[in-house]
C-alpha cells in the first residue's frame, strides 16, 4: 500500500507538523472561504436563482486548486528532489530494500504531500456549490479525474527536473514556469496546427464541462458554442475529451515514470535508453498528426477559423464566406518541423553519451569481454538512433504538410519536388550535428556552440532587420545560420508566400539552401571526428 511506503511516511511526519502546516491550512481555507462567499454574495443581489447563485464559487475554486497543486505542489517536488540530493538523503535511499518503483512513488506523492491535503480542505466548498448548483457530477467526476492526473503528470516533470538540475531554486523555478507555459503559450500554439499539445493540459474537459460551472442563461449560450467545438477526432475516432486527455497524460506519466526508474536503478544511467526514445519520438509524431489531419477538411485546424468561430458569427453569420490564407499554410507548416526539430533535440540530448559515459561504458563491456557496446547500451552511440528518427520526422512532417496542401482549401498551391528532401535534411543536419557534439566534446561545449551558432546570429539579425530596410536581407542570411529558422525558412520555401518584400522572398530560398549545404558539410565533418574520437575511446580502453 502507498501509505506504507517508508519515503511518504516521512515526508508526511516533516511536512505535516501542526506548526508550519498549521498556518498553511488555516491560510488555504479563509482564502478558499473568502472566494466562496465573495463570489456568492457579490452575485445574489443580481442573480435571483439559488440555483444560479450557488455555481459562481466553482470556477474561482478551481483556479485556487490548480494554484496549489500545479504551482506549488510542481515547485515543491521539484525543489525537494534537489534539496535531498544536496543533503546526500539520494545515495542513502540507493542502499534502502525498496524496489526503484516504490521510491518513485514516496518522492512523487510524498514531496508535494501538504499541496494534496491543503487541496482536500477546499473541497467542501467545492462540493456544497456543486450541490447548490446542480451541477451534473458526471461532468464534475470527468473535470477531476482530468484534474488529478495533470496534478501527477505535473509532480513527476518537477521531481523530474529535481533528479536533473543541481540547484533547487533552479529546479523550483524551471518545473513552475513549465506549468505556467502550458497554460499561457500551448493553447496558442494549439491554433497553430498542433491540436495535440493541448491534451497536455486540462483545457479541453474544462472548455466542455465549462456550461454547467456558471449560471444556467450563460451556461446554455455557452453550451450552444460548444457544439461547433470539434471533439478530439484521432484519425477520425471521436474519443471523448476527457478519455483522450487521460490517455495522452497518462502516456506522458508514463514515460517520465520509467525516467525516474533508469535513474533509481542506476545514478549515472541515461533516463531513456534509446529503443524507448526513438518509440517515444515516433509516438508524438502519430499524436501530432492523429489530431491535426481530420480536422484539416472542415478547416477547424487553421487559426482564422477559431477566430471566425469564436467573433466572426457576431458579424457573418454566413460561414460560407471564411476561407484560410495562405500565410496559415506557410505558419503551420514550419511550426510543424520547428516542434519536430525540438522534439528531436531534446531526446538526442537524453540518449547521446559524454566522453566519460562512453570510457565507462568501453571498460565495462572489456571486462566482460566484448569487443563491442551492445547497440542499446548507454555508451552506444546515438547517431543510429538519430538518423531512425529523423527519417519518422520528416515522413511525419511531409504528411502534415501534403495533406494541408492537398486539401481542397488551397487548389491552386503545390509543394515542390525536393520539399520530402529539404525536410529530412534539416532533420538529419540538426540532429546528426547535435548527436557528434554531445559525443565528442561534451555538454558545455556544445552549449557554447549553440549560443555562438544559434542565438547570436539571430541576435544580430534582428538588430540588423530594424536598423534600416537596406539590411533586411543580410539580416535573412545571418539569422539562417540558426537551425532554428531552418524550418521556418523551409517553410518559405516549399511554399512561395506572396506579399514578401522582393528582397526578402529572393533572400530566404538562396539563405537556405546556402545554410543547407553548410549543415551538411559540416555534418559530416563532425561525423568523422566523431568516428576518430570513439575509436580513440575504444583502443585506450583495451589498457585496462
């Protein structure tokens, strides 16, 4: 049982002591009492029904709620972690007679144990406004359930970030700004072709749930609006919103579950072997695409649409009349390969091995007697790895945008010949050069790569562009040295986007292809070091 668990028990003795935990309840249930009757009393003068009156609470509730555990509680697993590292309270837990599963599980529930009880003492007020205000409790029990399990998957990103980052505050800092991302940025970016990142949040079952939490003359406007919401059609299955947000989080939980368990098992062990990254990689392209290509004939996918859903009624009743621009393609299309590229990076990071867990990984494999490292082991290389998904990536990012094309809103646009080309070398050239870098020169130098390489030239760029219209195209050629606008540039490409500035639509092709031809070159360059470099590891080992 989880209330056995010896790591919980002691975190529920340290964070639970009446003194300090005393004042946090007392200051979680006036604020909770203040919402309650503030949002009651303030309404019942001008709402007649009880009924009514007695549904305003729910939703200022529920943002307290998500404040405690998404927000603190993520911050506190997050800092905690690192404050047990510091301490060297980790390695002693290596030693306890428990399985690396029950030590996720006391960490997980154990850390933000006072954010879970200071949200149980809200719950009477949530649970005398759902009486009051009759709200239907199948749609209740579907917001919690929702609620409960971005609380867990939110919890396991700090402890997470906690396991990784040696500063605490850093770690605080990083897991709460993360949740505060994925209500502030991917709903945007939901409008922007990638419908599955909002899966990730509770977003979806609220926005249906939504009609029942307010007075009912709101509520049944709202209810009609939600009707032209389109549901969450995975390839076509109509799953509910709440089925699919609990699965889609699940998976998530799942994966940084089996993280926190390579880590457990062994402290200098990657947290996803390589066989699991690149199924990880290729299971977030068939999210990304199972959510967007249905919806691409009805037009809900583009950003115009959401608008003219949510304004343009008011003003054209007549739907027939909307139609997506072309710049919605050009968007779509490179934040497509720009999320792709970042997926692609962040595992290559996970799974490639410093020059230190490659001499470790060589002499473990000679006294066993091997005269090679298996193909998943940790000191393996990555670039397999990588190429494996680089190949996903581009067939995932060249569906997308055929399909986007090929639809019956844009007959008159083709992509060109060499777009399936273009895509997979800017996949291959990133990742494959990020992949020699790690292995070869480390972490720190490849993170000044990166700020020389990458952010400076876009820092130039801009000045450059604002400065005066005459440096607009060299700001275009200086800022493609930044495989971060080679998406975006792609995109501009495979399309031809009328309206550009002559200078700007001449610069952009030439600045790619140019910047692709580097990349390549200098890929291989990096390559070959990179056999040079681990041969050199593999010989230097025999010594041993």
């Amino acid at each position: 049982m989880i209330w056995a668990n010896p790591i919980l028990k002691r975190y529920a003795r340290s964070r639970l002591r009446p003194a300090s935990f005393g004042v946090a309840l007392l200051m979680t249930i006036l604020l909770a009492g203040f919402f309650f009757f503030l949002a009651r009393e303030s309404t019942a003068r001008s709402i007649q029904n009880p009924i009514d009156v007695g549904r305003m609470p729910l939703i200022p509730l529920l943002i307290l709620q998500g404040l405690i555990l998404f927000g603190l509680g993520t911050g506190q697993a997050a800092a905690g972690i690192t404050t047990e590292a510091d301490e060297g309270v980790i390695d002693y837990q290596r030693l306890a007679p428990m399985t690396p599963f029950a030590k996720v599980l006391g960490y997980l529930f154990g850390l933000p144990i006072r954010e879970w009880i200071l949200f149980l003492a809200t719950l009477p007020f949530t649970g005398y406004s759902i009486w009051k205000g009759q709200v239907p409790i199948n749609g209740v029990l579907q917001l919690y359930a929702v609620f409960f399990m971005a609380a867990i998957l939110y919890h396991l990103t700090g402890v997470l970030a906690g396991s990784v980052m040696k500063n605490r505050r850093w770690a605080f800092l990083t897991s709460t700004g993360l949740v505060m991302f994925l209500y502030l940025i991917i709903p945007q970016a939901a409008k922007f072709g990638l419908v599955y990142l909002k899966y990730v949040t509770i977003y979806p079952v609220f926005n249906e749930v939504y009609p029942s939490l307010i007075p009912r003359p709101l509520g049944d406007a709202a209810e009609v609006f939600n009707t032209i919401i389109p549901p969450a059609k995975f390839f076509g299955l109509n799953f509910p919103q709440y089925v699919f947000t609990l699965i889609s989080q699940g998976v998530l939980s799942l994966a940084m579950v089996m993280m926190l368990w390579r880590r457990w098992r062994k402290a200098d062990c990657h947290l996803l072997g390589k066989f699991a990254a690149t199924g990880l990689f290729g299971w977030l392209q068939m999210m990304l695409l199972g959510n967007a290509l249905p919806l691409m004939d009805s037009g809900d996918l583009f950003p115009s649409r959401e608008l003219d859903r949510r304004f343009g009624r008011l003003i054209n009743p007549d739907i027939q009349f909307w139609s997506p621009k072309t710049w919605e393609a050009t968007v779509m299309i490179g934040i497509y390969g720009l999320v792709t590229l970042a997926s692609l990076w962040w595992l290559t990071f996970i799974i490639s091995s410093d020059l230190h867990g490659q001499v470790r990984g060589w002499r473990r494999a000679r006294k066993l007697g091997n005269q090679k490292l298996p193909l998943l082991s940790d000191a393996a290389t990555s670039v397999p790895w990588v190429i494996a998904m680089s190949m996903m990536g581009a067939a995932g990012w060249f569906i997308f945008g055929r399909a986007l094309i090929n639809s019956h809103w844009y007959p008159e646009l083709s992509l060109l010949v060499v777009t399936p080309v273009a895509m997979f070398s800017i996949l291959i050239c990133g990742g494959l050069g990020m992949a020699a870098l790690l292995e070869s020169v480390g972490r720190k130098v490849t993170g000044l790569v990166v700020i020389l390489g990458g952010i400076l030239p876009v820092m130039l760029g801009v000045i450059l562009a604002v400065s005066s219209d005459d440096f607009v195209a060299l700001a275009v050629w200086l800022a493609g040295i930044c495989p971060v606008s080679w998406p975006i540039y792609g995109s501009g490409v495979f399309l031809s986007e009328e309206g550009m500035p002559r200078d700007v639509a001449r610069a952009i092709p030439n600045a790619f292809w140019f910047w692709q031809g580097v990349g390549a070159i200098l890929t291989v360059w990096l390559l070959s070091k990179l056999r040079i470099a681990r041969k050199k590891i593999s010989d230097s080992s025999r010594e041993f």
